[in-house]
C-alpha cells in the first residue's frame, strides 16, 4: 500500500509522478531490470493532463 505521502502531492505537482516517485517500487514491480514504465513514458510524451494538484 503507498505511503500517506504518496498518496497526498501538493499543490502544482502531478498525482501520477508523485506517486511513481514516492512509492517507484510498487508502482514498478512488474517491470524487468532496465524496462521503462508504460504508464511513465505515456505521462512523459503526451503530458499531465488534469493530474496537477489544484493550489
């Protein structure tokens, strides 16, 4: 289970990096050594969307 930090971005950060950031290892588990995550690489080419924590 993520960390109530993980879970909890503020203000201006995304929910989705936040959370690949502070809880990589769970969100990453399914990848093999040196694999790029799907989810990140999408996030990366076509942007954040509506994930930006509001101020």
């Amino acid at each position: 289970m993520p960390s109530k930090k993980a879970l909890n971005p503020p203000a201006g950060e995304c929910t989705q990096c936040w959370l690949h950031a502070y809880d990589s290892r769970e969100q990453h588990k399914h990848l093999g050594p040196r694999e790029d995550c799907p989810a990140c690489v999408d996030h990366m080419n076509n942007g954040h969307g509506n994930m930006i924590v509001g101020r």
